[in-house]
C-alpha cells in the first residue's frame, strides 16, 4: 500500500500499485501545469486507487480534450489525471508519501524539453511519445 497526499495535508489517497512504468514527462502541458521543467507520473488502475480524505476538496481542470487534471482546491497541488476514455487514472508520484520503490524508466516528450535543463544520461529518452 502506498500512500499520498497534497501539500496542504487536506487530501489523502491510498494507492495499491503502481500499474505502468514511472515516467518523466516533458510535454508543453505538464510544464506549464505543473510550473515545472517536468512532470513525473505512472499509471494506476482505477481499482487500485482510492481517496481516503479530503474528495470534497479537489477541483479539476480540462487541460485538453477529454482529460481532466485533479487538484487540492486549497493548495492547488496536482494530484491525479485521467482521460475518460482509459483504464487508469494518471497518478502524480511525486505526491506520494511513501517510497515506491521503483525509479522512472523513461522520459516521453523530450522534444519539449527545456533546453537549460540537463537529464541523467542513462535515462532512455524518446523525442515524443505515442498514442
């Protein structure tokens, strides 16, 4: 079980696996959206996921078509995204609280990526990232 909260402490969630590969993604959308050179995310099957405090506080945004990106209407931190259409909900690992004892295999959108940022050379890189 691994666990996970936003910044101000209002929302809780309780994961039960990860169900993807952890991921780096430095696609336009997760830079701005996040503020950040960077968004780290894996994928969790709805049924693996649940809210365990807090629910009444999230907001949601519909940052392209078809997905929606959940956050603390408190703090604003980013918790979760889904696109309705799939089988899982897109989680934001660096919400967890507890270790997930795996590390990110890859980044996806790299042609995105700002260019003063430097990457760990190890990390397999791809130019964008499929459908």
């Amino acid at each position: 079980m691994l666990r996970g909260s936003c910044l101000c402490g209002v929302i809780h969630y309780e994961v039960t696996q990860l169900d993807s590969p952890i991921v780096h993604c430095s696609c336009r959308t997760c830079i701005k959206a996040h503020a950040a050179a960077f968004n780290t995310a894996a994928g969790v099957n709805r049924e693996h996921f649940k809210w365990t405090k807090g629910r009444e506080k999230l907001s949601s945004y519909e940052s392209s078509p078809g997905k929606l990106r959940y956050f603390c209407s408190r703090c604003g931190s980013q918790l979760l995204a889904e696109k309705q259409d799939q089988a899982n909900f897109i989680l934001r690992v660096a919400t967890l609280d507890d270790d997930p004892g795996v590390k990110p295999e890859y980044q996806i959108w790299k042609s995105h990526e700002k260019p003063w940022l430097a990457y760990h050379d190890n990390l397999v890189s791809y130019a964008q990232w499929g459908s």
